[in-house]
C-alpha cells in the first residue's frame, strides 16, 4: 500500500514563486536540491513538464515560471531543507491564490507512525514565513491510495 500527503496552502492575494521561494528561505528552504532546480511548467495538454537545471540557474528559471504569460498555468517548482535533509514539490496552480506541496525528497516520516508523514514538521518550518506573505489557510493531509 502506499501513501500520499500533501499540504493544500490558500493565499489571500496572488503569489509568484519567487515570493514563496524568498519566504521559505527564512526557515531554511531552498530550491537547490541534491541534484540542483527542479521545476515544472504545465504544457498544452494540462501535464506538467519537470526538468532540472544548475543552481547558477536560478533567476532565470524563476522569471520563467512568473512569467506573466504563465499566470493560467500550473507551475512547479521543488524546495529543499538542506539542514533537515528533507523536501518536496510545491505546485503553484493558476490564479497563484492555491499552491500544494508534497513532500517527496527524504520525506520524513512520523516518530509514532513512521508509514505516516511528519507533516507538523513541515508545517512548523513553513508557516511562519508564508502567513508573513498571506497565507489565509491550510490543509494537511497524509492518505493510503
């Protein structure tokens, strides 16, 4: 059996990734991965594309994704904790009012039901700087497909 948690994030305002990226630095985020930017943009057929890239990369990958002509689609970007050794995917979906984050890189699991993911600790470390930015609310969820 496996399993699917993600974290559901409504803003009060548009957001850019930028602007998520930049705040989740804060707690020590970033989107430098092990194997360097991950990033997605949905194409014609409403999938999402991901493709990786150097960190040296960066500011061009994300003046791609805010793009204004990118504001109708889904965009994706991963962030990395490189302290805690954990991440995962945010997704910014159109209208940039929604993103979604899964974690999906040395996801970590909880203590008292290790099948189960720790979302708390991902909550604990992303909060605070996405409510700074307006963040409305959030829903946690961890389910066996």
């Amino acid at each position: 059996m496996s399993r699917t948690a993600d974290i559901d994030f409504t803003f009060q305002a548009p957001v850019t990734a930028s602007l998520i990226v930049r705040a989740l630095s804060e707690s020590g985020w970033s989107p430098a991965e092990p194997r360097g930017i991950s990033y997605a943009i949905q194409d014609e057929d409403g999938d999402l594309d991901w493709s990786s890239a150097p960190p040296e990369t960066l500011g061009q990958i994300i003046g791609a994704l805010d793009s204004p002509e990118r504001e109708q689609q889904s965009i994706g970007v991963s962030v990395y904790h490189p302290g805690a050794e954990t991440g995962g995917l945010l997704l910014l979906f159109p209208g940039r009012r929604e993103a979604s984050f899964t974690p999906s890189i040395n996801r970590r699991s909880h203590t008292v039901a290790e099948e189960m993911t720790d979302l708390s600790w991902y909550l604990e470390q992303m909060l605070a700087p996405l409510f700074k930015i307006g963040l409305l609310g959030y829903t946690a969820q961890d389910m066996a497909d």
